[in-house]
C-alpha cells in the first residue's frame, strides 16, 4: 500500500483485466481474499501484485491502530448527531475530507463509517453515533459525508446495514419491522446514500431483521440493496457478524471480518467441492473485493484522484478548526430567558465555573469509535484561554458525573457558596464519556451523580445561571422550569472547549438545531412499549418515530425536533410555490428570509410535507427540505428548496413500490417541527 502522492503501477486496471485476472487465480487464491488477513487488513496476494487494504474503525476520528493499541495521533471530531446538529452540509463535506487525509496518513484505506441508523428511543448506546430520528436528515448529512470521504480516495463503509437501533441482544437480536415501516424509516436514508454517493462498502449489522441474520440476508442485501438500489460495491460483515458459510454467500455477504477466516476460508473451499455453492458467487464477491482494492490504491483514475493518492496528514491546525468550527455550528442554544446569553464582558466581572464537565468535557462516547486525541480543550480552559484577566474566574466542580466515584465532601456547599459570590454562575452537566456506548444501552434518562442536586441548589444561589449539557442523547432536565438558560454542547471533540466558550461569550451566535426530539419523560417516547425487548425486538411504533409520534399522538416535548435558539431573530416572508403541478415535476419552493435583530446569525429553514388526503395513514407532517442560511442585521435573503417526487410518496406493501397519490399537499415551513412560520397548499395531479 503506499500513502504518497506517487503514481501505482496498474496490475488490476479496468474491469476487463479483473476478469482475466480472476481466471488466473486458484480457488483457495479467490477464496482467501473474501475473509480479513487479521483484524484490519484484507488478504493480499503477492503473485497476482494484489496488496492488502487497512479498514480502520470511526466515523468521527480515526482509530487506527498498531499492535492492538490506539494511537492516540488524530483528530476527535464532534460525533454524529453533532454533525446532523449543524444541518450545514458543506461543512459535513469538509469534515469528511479531513478524516480522509487523517485516515491516508495513518496507512489506511477504508474508514469504518458514516453511521446513519434511525435514533429511535433515547436509551439506545450508539445514539452519539447516529444522526438523528429522521430519515431525511441522515440521509442527507451521510450522503455529504460519503462524498467528502470518497473524494480523497478513503472508502465509506455505510453502517449498520439494517435496523441497529438499540444494543441489548444486538448480536442476535430479530428486529421485527413491517415493511412500510422498513422502507419509509430504517433503509430511506441508506437509499439516500447509496444511490446519490455510491459508498465503496456497506457493513451489515450483527442483528436479525425480521429473522434473517442481516448477514446472510438476501432480501435486504441482494434484492434491495443490490438489484433495486444498484450498489456495486462490497458488503462488509461488523466485526465478528457473519454466521454461516453458504447462506452468507449466497446472500450477499462479500468479505468476513475479522480475519483468519471461520465461516469462509477451508469451509467455503469444501463447500464449492461438494457442489453446495457455485464457484460463480465467488466470482462475483471476489470481482467487487477486487474493484475495492483498485480504488483504495488509487488504481482506478477518478476525477477526485487521478491516478494519485493525495497526501495525508493528521491533527494539523486546518484540521483543529475544522473540529471548532464544527462543534460551533452544532452547539444548541435551548432556553435563553430573559437574553441571559451571551455573556458580556463590561457585565460579568467574576465567574463562577461548576460542574464536574467543567474541568474536562465530555468529548465522545464509549466503543470502537471513541477516540483519545493528542490534546483536549475543557470549558474552563476555553473560557480562560478566551477571557484572560479581564473576568475573574473561579471554579468548583461541585460534585462528581461517575456513578461509582464519591462527590467531594461538602462539594455541593462549596459550589454554591462560591455561586452566591460571582455576578454569573455557569454550570456544566452531562454523562461521563463511557455512559453512552456501544455495547449496552442506558438503563434511564438521568444525570449521573448527584448533577441535578448540584444545578437546583446552584440555580436558587444565582439567578444569572446558565446550564451547559454534555450528553449524546435526550437526558432528563428536571430543573428545566428554573434554568433561565440551557445550552447543549453534545459531544463536541477536542475543541469542544474553545467552541462552547465562543458561543457563551457572543463570539459565535449559536445555530444548530435538536436531530432528535427531547421528550419530558420516558414514557412519552414512541418505542417505550417495545424497547429494549428481548431477542424479539417488535417495532410496534410503524412509521411514527420521533417527531411523527409527537404530532400524530399530539404529545407536547420537552424541546421539538430542530429546535434551536439564535442571539437574533428571523422573520419568514413571502412563501411562493406553484399551486399546481404534475406528479413527478420538481417543485421549487421560495421564501424571504430576515435577520429581524441586532446581530448576524444562522437560520435552518425547516420544509415539512403533509398530505391533506391520503388513502393511507400518514405523519402529520415530514421533513423533506432544509437551507442554512446566514444573514447579517436587516440582511433578506431568498431561500429555494426544492422537492422530488419522493418528498411527497409513501411507500405501498400492497403494491411494493414508493406511491404519490393526486390531490392535495401543504407545505409547512418552520424553525422547527413544532414552529411553523409560513404555509401553502399544491395540487399534484397525474
């Protein structure tokens, strides 16, 4: 493998010469490249110069390893539902050019993400990972990440292929899921991604789907996602995922990781002897590895590439305000009574600085893609670094965030103490890295420690208190009546410090929105009936997940999905759409965005569809449409979205293909999904 700028020779060159290449090839040789050399690396086969590829795990950091330990060198990027926060496309892009020059620097090949599985309960572990309740926005932020990966010759590897939404019994769980549900929630944004970024690899996932292992899948992998969605390139077991021998062939499965093989290899082997499997499937998984190894090599010119594989590099200061700039644009201003934020310096002479995130910050969640930066940057080093001299900063942790470690004693005390001494007190909650993971999911909603005890106490000593989450997923706020102001953070990497600080202290006007709904109480959630379950896993909810459940169930949230607050205020003018148009016509909505207050500001313009009259139960209303926009005071600024014909289909069983009925359709344009600024109706008619 080389990880320069030279040029490769071309011993596979165009597909022509991997098929006389495969007819030169041994059996045992064919067979070897469908199963990991070891735990990273494919086979390699010197006499047909077929080098090895590394896969290395992610998506928000690269992990690559040496002698099975993490290296430690690269960048820690905000994770998934950070960058579904952002709703700024160019920006995932950008981020998913940057992690491939980290990934081509470390001497890999295939970075082991985006993770774009539907957030469907607050619980699940890999929540941090995955985007957001929505199909749309996750296929849209993967789309951008895939292509911003791919652009710099590192492969995607599309995951987890299908329905992992939660942890416990993940390794045979069944996901039982109908099939509008499946096709409207679980696989749309896979399709998304698949059809508009053509990801070099997809990895299945360890769980059943609807009793099928997702590894020997047929349905999903051969019919759907092959035939009807026309992926060409390998399906990748997780980790230790495959299962079978033939039926994992024949359904798809192309390469078995880890290595050395255990369903492959000698058993695969025995099996074409004794006619159990035609050497033609093997062929044709083989053909894809082949094409893999070609254009992670840089054998196959592109346009991206040339025939040359760009240089890489790792944690480099383009890199480090990438990360910033990230965690900036995700972080989410929920409450501001009063226009408590941002702080200003002329008003604020002392800080009180509590809370056990305080003094690190989360920066991730736990499993194979958390990852320990070369350096990180807590909130209190970010506020200092930012403030100087010129504010007296004083801190206290006040309790501790570890369910298994003893707060300080009389930490609590001293924490409000020095909040009754300082003009703002600004304190810093959230789950300690770890809590959230792959692996297990969570067992409540709460803080962990004594959190909550420490933000009530801290709230009753400082009126002017500000109250910043570290969390990956909704977390229960009981204190959130009290709170003049709340700012999520998320899980915001190694510059999560200095981002936070920017946007407190106004130099950074806060603008991303929720990717999730926050709930006020467990019970409201849409799967709270049916999660975790047990190795049957019912998704008794159907089609209304998230925000759809809220609407149709008329269940009032803690904070709505894409909500989020500014330092300014927009107002939304002049909606224009046609009032007709034909069933399959884009339809081109605009409208005039304005920067209403004092300073300049971000706005996400959220387009939902309702269909007014449908011959099938239907959300009250879906995201099919998002601009992100930036204006200056008093700026007005047209914004265009446009809609397909999938923006206003549903998926049929009956008929088993994607449906637009004739009639009418509104179109709801909002702040978020419970604030709507601005509607009107069309005619589609056939």
């Amino acid at each position: 493998m080389t990880t320069n700028s030279e040029t490769i020779s071309n011993p596979l060159g165009d597909d022509l010469q991997i098929g006389e290449l495969l007819k030169r090839m041994t059996l045992a040789e064919k067979v070897s490249l469908l199963s990991g050399q070891d735990r990273w690396h494919t086979a390699t086969l010197e006499r047909h110069g077929i080098p090895s590829i590394v896969m290395t795990d992610g998506p928000h950091g690269v992990r690559a390893n040496e002698d099975g330990r993490i290296k430690g060198r690269a960048t820690s990027f905000p994770t998934g539902v950070s960058m579904a926060s952002c709703w700024d496309l160019e920006l995932v892009e950008e981020v998913g050019a940057a992690l491939a020059e980290e990934t081509r620097a470390l001497g890999c090949n295939v970075l082991l993400g985006p993770c774009v599985n539907i957030v469907r309960h607050p619980l699940a572990g890999r929540n941090f990972e995955s985007y957001s309740e929505d199909p749309y926005l996750a296929g849209r932020t993967g789309v951008v990440y895939v292509r911003g990966l791919q652009s710099r010759g590192i492969g995607a590897s599309l995951k987890h292929f299908a329905c992992n939404n939660q942890e416990t019994e993940r390794r045979r769980g069944d996901s039982q899921v109908d099939e509008r549900t499946l096709r409207e929630i679980y696989l749309a944004q896979f399709e998304m991604v698949v059809k508009e970024a053509q990801p070099w690899t997809v990895m299945c996932s360890y769980n059943r789907v609807n009793g099928e292992y997702s590894s020997q899948n047929d349905r999903l992998l051969n019919q759907i996602l092959r035939a009807e969605w026309g992926f060409d390139g390998i399906v990748v077991s997780d980790w230790g995922a495959n299962h079978t021998t033939i039926e994992s062939v024949q359904g798809g499965l192309d390469l078995e990781m880890p290595g050395p093989a255990r369903w492959y290899g000698d058993l695969l082997i025995e099996a074409i002897a004794t006619w159990q499997i035609d050497e033609e499937a093997i062929d044709r998984a083989v053909r894809r590895i082949l094409r893999l190894v070609r254009a992670c090599t840089g054998q196959q010119q592109s346009e991206s590439t040339d025939g040359i594989l760009p240089e890489g590099a790792v944690n480099i200061s383009a890199h480090q305000l990438l990360a910033r700039r990230l965690a900036q644009e995700s972080i989410v201003l929920l409450k501001n009574d009063g226009n408590i934020l941002p702080l200003r310096e002329e008003d604020n002479h002392s800080l009180a600085i509590i809370g056990p995130m305080a003094g690190v910050g989360s920066i991730g969640g736990g499993g194979s893609s958390f990852l320990e930066p070369p350096y990180r940057v807590s909130p209190l080093d970010g506020l200092k670094t930012r403030l100087g001299d010129r504010v007296a900063i004083h801190y206290e942790p006040g309790c501790s965030s570890s369910t298994y470690q003893r707060s300080p004693q009389n930490g609590i005390a001293q924490a409000v103490e020095l909040a009754h001494q300082c003009e703002a007190a600004l304190v810093f909650v959230g789950l300690p890295e770890g809590h959230e993971s792959e692996g297990y999911d969570r067992q409540d909603m709460e803080l962990t420690g004594a959190q909550n005890e420490l933000v009530r106490e801290v709230l009753k000593a400082n009126p002017r208190t500000v109250v910043i989450v570290y969390a990956g997923s909704p977390v229960a706020l009981p204190w959130v009546g009290e709170a003049p102001a709340i700012l999520l953070a998320h899980y915001p990497g190694q510059e999560g410090g200095h981002a936070v600080a920017d946007v407190l202290l106004g130099n950074v006007n806060p603008s991303g929105k929720l990717s999730v709904t926050w709930p006020k109480r467990l019970q409201d959630t849409p799967a709270y009936a049916n999660f975790p379950g047990g190795r049957a896993v019912r998704y008794g909810e159907g089609i209304f997940v998230g925000y759809r459940y809220y609407d149709y169930k008329d269940i009032e949230p803690l904070f709505a999905f894409g909500h989020g607050l500014s330092y300014t205020q927009f107002t939304y003018t002049d909606l224009q759409l046609p009032t007709k148009a034909k069933i399959g016509d884009q339809v081109t909505v605009t409208l005039n965005i304005t920067n209403s207050g004092n300073v300049t500001g971000k706005e996400i313009i959220q387009a939902y569809v309702r269909d007014v009259d449908s011959s099938l139960v239907r959300p009250v209303k879906e995201l099919k449409g998002f601009a992100k926009v930036e204006l200056a005071p008093g700026e007005t600024k047209i914004v265009s979205i446009s809609l397909n014909q999938r923006s206003f289909a549903f998926y049929d069983p009956q008929r088993g293909d994607w449906i637009v009925e004739p009639g009418i359709f509104e179109l709801l344009i909002g702040s978020s999904s419970r604030d709507i600024r601005a509607s009107a109706k069309i005619e589609l008619t056939l």
